[in-house]
C-alpha cells in the first residue's frame, strides 16, 4: 500500500513538473505592474472581443498556425471599429497598413500567422467578408493581416496555412480563456532565444479613472536581453544576443494587438499603440533592425462604431480627451509586457524542420533568481 502510494506520488510530481511550462506569470508569484486584471486576464476580458485559433502541428516540419481576433461578434464590417496601427520597427509584411492609416478603422477581423501566409490570409478574410449578410454588394475589402517569420521550426516554403484555417479560426472564436504558448500563430514562433508563442494579459481601470478595460494579445517571436519583473534574467542566465558578435542574434518580430472599451479616437489610439513598443522593452526586446514589430490597437465602444452606409452629415459621439489618457497608457504598457511573458511561460519545447529544437524558457533557474531579485510573491494555494 505504502508502494503504491509512493509510486503514485512520484507519478504526480513527474507530471506537474512536465506540465509546469503551462503555468502563467502569475501562477509562479509575479505580478506586473499596479493595475489590477480583469477575469480572465486576457483580451477578451474586453466586452465582446472573441478569438480563435487554429495550430499545424505535422510531422517533423509544419509548425504553424493562423490566430483571429475579432473585436465584436458582429458584422466588422458594416459597423467598423476606430483603430490606429504603430510600426516600431518595419521589417514585416502587415496587410492592411494604409486604409488604416488613412480612415482611421478597421473593417475586418485581426489575423495573425506566419510571413508567408500573409496573402492566403488576406484572401480568406475577404471570402469571409463578401459571405456576410448585408455585404451583398460590397466590391472593397481591406483585410487586416499581421505576421512573423516562424521559419526556424516550421516548413514556412511550404505554405500550409489554407483559407480554411483562417475560416476555422474564425468560426471558432470565442469569449473567455485564451489558450497560449503554441498555438495559433505562435505554434512555430521563438522568442529571446526561448519558445515563444501566444500571450495575452489585461488590465482594468479603477471607476474613478473610468473603470475602462485593456486587454493585449501578442505573437512573440523577437530578441533582445530578457527580464522578467526587472530582474536581468538573461544577464544571469548568459544568454543573450550579441555576446559572442554574431548579427543576426536579436532579430525577430513581435505582434502586438491592443482593444479596449474606451471611447478613443483613431488619434489616441495611435498614441495608446505605441504604449505597447514600451510594454515590449520591458521585457528586453530592441527592436532590431529585422524585426517587424507591430501594434494595432482599435476601440470597440459601442457608440463610436462606423457604420458603412449612414446619412448623417456628422459624427456626434463623445470621445476621450488627452488628459485622461495616462491611465490607459499605463493599462496597455503592463498589459503587454505581462502578455509577452505569458506567451513564454506558457510555451514548450519543441522540434521542428531540419531537426531545429528550440527550449522553452527554463522556470527551474528562473524562478530562484525572480526571488534574488525580489521580483516574486509567496505562492498563494
């Protein structure tokens, strides 16, 4: 009986350990910043806000994926969303740029995958767009796309991304607890040298400052010197680019997709966006000269929705002024750096084409050094 109880017990610490990786930055005791989460702490903790995700795991070289975010569970594109897109570093194939830019809205769901499905991707939300109810007649499609290069692990040549993972994606969305680390787009990505992937965080406003939400969904997939809560973790791990003078050792790209109920317009959204960039450089990302980093961030107040067709001559719904804006700043820079540690914390080891292997992060080491540096919380039962 003793035995047995031993061999079970053995069985079940074996297994914890195996599925530690699966943990989130909070389950070990860290918290980032002051502002609390919402339920979830994920971007769907913004009301309506749904995703889907789609993972190719396939023998020993597809490891991709399509991820899809929609901001209601409407027609996006009879009632368009304000939204801003900020490039802090351009190496990267976004689709959808300069409609954006220019009208300040986005008319489709947000799709992430890798680099070279960008045009797959595009071609499916249009064919998902032209099926809607009510766009019968519609001759216009300006698809919001975004990617990084999951090359290293995944057969990217190959393009095995179809239209009917992105329609999957899609379909499947929903509301609630966002599944991270590999999956979705991030089922191939590799982040500070570890497995990147999937990572969403959020964060909700006090009612005295407006009792707003945000929430940040990534595809971390870029270099830089790693921290954790400020504490120097790549520094004390000895892994970190540049130290033996090779190039290419910080390039990458990250995505980074920020929603929230705060009536904003285009122009602060553009500034809430860039926020975002901040979030990342906490963690240690740079930016390097081939990273695509990326931010698109869209309001999904109800009120400041852009129908396609309207008579009205002017807009007459209340946006939020600049100086009640630093709160939400501060919301949106927790969030992703939270969401970024997320998508580490949450990925694990995996192999891929050409027998590439790529280490999830290593919690075991980590985990003393967050408590050297007083970055870490006694674990809560």
């Amino acid at each position: 009986m003793h035995k047995l109880f031993f061999f079970s017990l053995i069985f079940f610490i074996m297994q914890t350990i195996s599925h530690a990786q699966q943990k989130r930055l909070r389950d070990y005791g860290v918290e980032i910043g002051i502002l609390s989460p919402g339920k979830f702490n994920a971007i769907t903790d913004v009301a309506g806000v749904k995703v889907g995700q789609v993972s190719l795991v396939e023998g020993d070289s597809v490891r991709t994926g399509v991820t899809a975010i929609l901001p209601h569970d409407g027609n996006v594109f009879q009632e368009k969303v304000p939204a801003a897109i900020y490039i802090g570093n351009g190496f990267g194939k976004l689709a959808g740029y300069s409609q954006v830019e220019e009208l300040g809205n986005i008319e489709t769901p947000i799709i992430l995958t890798n680099t070279l499905s960008v045009p797959t991707a595009s071609n499916a939300l249009i064919t998902y767009t032209l099926s809607l109810p009510d766009n019968e007649d519609v001759r216009s499609v300006n698809a919001v796309v975004g990617e990084t290069n999951d090359g290293w692990l995944n057969d990217i040549r190959g393009r095995h991304v179809t239209e009917e993972h992105v329609l999957k994606a899609i379909s499947s969305a929903q509301s609630g607890r966002v599944e991270e680390g590999n999956v979705g787009a991030g089922t191939g990505t590799v982040c500070f040298g570890y497995k990147g992937g999937i990572g969403t965080a959020s964060r909700v406003l006090p009612a005295s400052l407006g009792g707003f939400t945000v929430g940040v969904l990534v595809q971390s997939n870029f270099g830089g010197v790693l921290e954790i809560n400020g504490a120097p973790i790549a520094k004390e791990l000895n892994n970190y680019p540049f130290k033996n003078h090779l190039q290419k050792d910080g390039d990458g790209s990250c995505m980074m997709v920020v929603l929230t109920d705060a009536p904003l317009s285009a122009r602060n959204l553009k500034r809430l966006a860039k926020r975002a960039i901040m979030g990342m450089a906490k963690t240690g990302g740079i930016a390097s000269n081939g990273s695509g980093d990326y931010v698109i961030a869209a309001s999904t107040a109800k009120d400041l929705r852009i129908p396609y067709q309207q008579e009205a001559m002017f807009d007459e719904a209340k946006v939020l002024r600049n100086d009640n804006m630093s709160p939400l700043f501060l919301a949106t820079i927790e969030a992703t750096e939270e969401a970024v540690l997320n998508s580490l914390f949450c990925a694990e080891s995996m192999s891929g084409i050409n027998g590439h292997t790529i280490e999830s992060l290593p919690i075991k080491q980590i985990i003393p050094l967050l408590q050297k540096y007083n970055t870490i919380k006694l674990f809560k039962k």
